[in-house]
C-alpha cells in the first residue's frame, strides 16, 4: 500500500460493532463515547443498571446501541455477553475489557476474599471476554482487543498488591494473546491510564497535601479528564493502528518518567 493511500477514514469505525464492559459508569463512558463518536455500534454489559444516560449519548450519535445487565465474573457470562451481542449486532468486532474493581488494603488486613474478587473481575473476565471474542475474530480474520491496564502494570504500590498483580497479569495477558493473535489480523493492545479526576479519587484529590504529592509527579501537572483517552481509544480500535499490536499505551501526562 501506497503512502497516498492514507486517508483519515483510517481512523472511522463505521459499521464496527464494539463490546465495552462496564462502558456506562467511570471511564468506561468515555471509551464508549469515543466508539461512538468514530462510528461504532455499542454493546454495553454492565452490573450497573442502564440508567438512559448512556443510551442518549450513544442515539445522539446515530449509532445502534444495545445494553446487557450483566456479572462479567458469573459462570456462564463471558461467553453469552459475546454471543448477544453477535445475536443483536452481527458481529463482534472490538472488545474493551474495561470493567475492573480496586480493594486497597494493608497487607496483613488483605486476605483471600478481597484476593480473589480482584483477580475475579480485573483478571479472569477480561480473559474469559477475549477468549470468547476470538472465536468469532479468527474466523472474520479481523478484530480489536484492548485491555485497560493502569500505571500498576509496571509499579508496585502500597495498599495495592492484588491492584498491582491482576494489572500486571492483564498486561501479560495482551502481549501473550497478541503472539497468537497477530497472525490472525487480530491486534490486541493496552490502555494504562495516569491518574484521572474521577469519583474514585475525589478523596485524593480533595485533600491538598496528597493532591500535591500525585501533581509533583506529572509533568504536565494536571490530573487527566475522560477526553485525554478518547483518541487513544478511537486510535487502537481503528486500522489506523493495524500494525500495532500487544502495547502497552501509557496515557499518564508523564508520570512515569519521573
């Protein structure tokens, strides 16, 4: 292919069917938005009730939109989250395991319990997802998996040795799956976004003495906003990025290299 032959429909997704977990509540809106926005129909299982929020965001679009309550961690889930959306959409053309928990503790308060419901859900059901999504990949010989993975996929953490270890393993999981994969048109890549100004840290952000500490390690001293992800989203789910595959994609302002 010819370099003239770039054009920025590289980047559109029209007539793409995408499964984002968890994409009505967090972050996952806006990797949802960013689907949509770039032309994509949207298939959304979630534990959290449809609330029409979402389902507004998606029509305004003028994209298909189909939401699933579901417990991506329950038997069975994976496998008939995959399936509906085939069912009601056609296909399934890019998966976005986003739905994840995270349980801080001291480690000797943190047992079994919190170990397991962590693994259970930022771990096992992204590879459950992704091992159902590539039956239906492989044979279309095209497909998009991306796992959202965090800074702790490369740093330890206090309070955080079960965040850390499914992180970690989720990024393993996309490189491992990417050797298999690529050979199929598959390409399967990570987002690890920096520190965001969401509910889950208003605490951190609220007060100013941890507020400073998290701004004096980012260069570009500001917490991120849902928009900072929206064009990696878009980017790593278009052929645009067909020949990148099992990345890690750090959206952080910098923090890691200080």
């Amino acid at each position: 292919m010819d370099i003239q032959d770039f054009t920025m429909d590289f980047f559109s997704l029209r007539n793409k069917n995408a499964i984002v977990t968890g994409g009505n509540t967090g972050l996952g809106s806006s990797f949802s938005l960013a689907l949509a926005k770039a032309g994509a129909n949207l298939f959304i299982p979630s534990i959290v009730a449809d609330d029409g929020v979402t389902r507004k965001l998606m029509e305004a679009e003028g994209v298909g939109y189909e939401f699933m309550e579901a417990d991506i961690t329950a038997d069975g889930a994976p496998k008939a989250i995959i399936e509906t959306c085939v069912g009601k959409l056609g296909s399934i053309d890019i998966l976005v395991n986003s739905a994840g928990i995270c349980i801080l503790d001291e480690v000797e308060k943190f047992g079994r319990e919190q170990w397991d419901k962590m693994v259970s859900v930022n771990l096992t059901a992204a590879f459950e997802l992704g091992f159902e999504a590539s039956k239906f990949m492989i044979p279309q010989k095209s497909g998009k998996i991306i796992n959202i993975c965090s800074l702790f996929s490369f740093l330890g953490g206090q309070w955080s040795s079960a965040y850390a270890a499914t992180k970690h393993g989720l990024a393993g999981f996309t490189k491992a799956y990417c050797d298999e994969l690529a050979q199929h048109n598959i390409q399967v890549n990570g987002i690890a976004p920096g520190y965001y100004a969401t509910a889950i840290t208003e605490r951190t952000r609220s007060d100013p003495e941890t507020n400073r500490r998290v701004l004096d390690h980012i260069p570009a001293n500001r917490w991120g906003e849902a928009m900072d992800l929206m064009g990696t989203t878009i980017f790593l789910a278009s052929r645009a990025s067909d020949y990148v595959n099992g990345h890690i994609l750090v959206v952080d302002g910098g923090y890691l290299v200080r």
